[in-house]
C-alpha cells in the first residue's frame, strides 16, 4: 500500500521512447504544485476555451528531462469526501457503479480522476498507464472519471474499456456552467474502470515492462 504518497510528494522516473521522463505525485502544498495547476489550466484554455478553478487533491505530473511538463492529472479517493463527478449523477458513485457491474461494491475502493491535461493524445495515454500503475498499486479497485470520446478512445487504443455509466449533463452544474467553455459540447459521459482488470491488461502487453514500471506483487497491492 502507498497511502503515504496521497499525503506527500513522491517520484519515479520512467523509460519512455523519447527519453527519461519523471512521474511526481503532488499534494496541494507541495513543491511545483502551482505550476502542474496552471499547466492544467492553461491546457483547457487552450482546448475548451475553459476557466479551470477546481483542482483535485492529488495532482499526478509528467515532466521531461529538462522539467517541462508533458502530461498531468488530478485524483480523488471517494472514502471520506464527495466526488466532483458525482454532481452528474443520480445516486452515489458506488451504487451507479454497483448497478452496472451488478454486485455490490465499498466506497472506499472508489477513485475518481480528472483535470486531465496533455501536450498531445501520446502523452495522455502514457498517463493513463503509469495512473493505472499507481492506483493499483494502491490498492484501490474503482477509476471513476468524466470523458468525452477522445479520451474514452485513449483507453481503448490501449485495450481498457471503461463502463459508462450516464451523460455529464452541465444544467447539473448551474451557473459554474459557464465557466467550462465548448467542453461540454464534445458529450463527455461519466465512466467507471475495474483497476485490476485494466492493471492485468497493461502487464500482459508489456506496457509497464517497456516504460521500467516494477511488476506489483501482493504484498504491493491487491491484484491478483
């Protein structure tokens, strides 16, 4: 279990083509947080003509060797706090998700990841990856987030395939609506992954080999 990496900066570095790249887990205080926010933000600018104000807990930076930021995404653990992505929904993340797997599952299982912002659709797949890596290696077994096909398109070019569970409808927002540009005119749907299933998929292909990502065993986490 890492639950002390939810709580402190932590690093690593991966083997990407390109060159060495270096994954930072970044809590609100921590050193360069502001700058993986403002590169966040900056990328929804850019994208969506959005005003991004809400960042998630846990920020999960992709920096190249020289330091630029290449990719970031935010996380959330639904144990003890509300999810943002929950505002689209009709019942509580762990029971919309339990009736579309059908059985029932623990909140404190639940994830929900978002202000995901990449230089290029290359970069946010890595970033699925090496997300998919530490969530599982947290032992967490729900990835909840809300995409539009681009990026439900990211997973599958991977071999994940995310359950959908409803439309993000932005009237559920109100006036903070405004504030979200042309996002919502691409239809983004609110999804739910078994961690497990898509760590398991990863490895069988080779992915977590290829970028220097330690195989988990149990004593790392729950997968099985």
């Amino acid at each position: 279990m890492l639950d002390v990496t939810w709580q402190s900066p932590y690093s690593f570095t991966l083997a990407d083509r390109s060159g060495s790249l270096l994954a930072r887990l970044e809590p609100r205080e921590a050193p360069g947080r502001q700058a993986t926010e403002a590169f966040i933000g900056a990328r929804f600018a850019l994208e969506h003509g959005a005003r991004i104000s809400h960042f998630l807990p846990l920020l999960l930076a992709l920096r190249d060797a020289e330091g630029v930021l290449q990719a970031a995404v935010g996380i959330r653990s639904a144990l003890d706090q509300s999810l943002f992505l929950e505002r689209y929904l009709p019942q509580p993340v762990e029971t919309q998700v339990a009736a579309a797997l059908g059985r029932p599952i623990d909140r404190a299982e639940v994830v929900e990841v978002g202000n995901l912002a990449a230089l290029d659709p290359g970069q946010a797949r890595l970033l699925i990856v090496v997300t998919t890596w530490l969530l599982a290696r947290s032992g967490r077994r729900w990835v909840t987030f809300t995409g539009a096909t681009r990026l439900i398109n990211s997973f599958h070019r991977l071999g994940l395939a995310p359950q959908v569970l409803g439309l993000a409808d932005p009237a559920c927002l109100g006036a903070e609506r405004e504030s979200w540009g042309s996002y919502y005119a691409n239809a983004p749907q609110v999804c739910a992954g078994d961690i497990h299933q898509g760590y398991q998929q990863l490895l069988q292909a080779g992915i977590f080999a290829r970028l220097g990502l330690p195989t988990l065993g149990e004593e790392d986490c729950h997968v099985a």
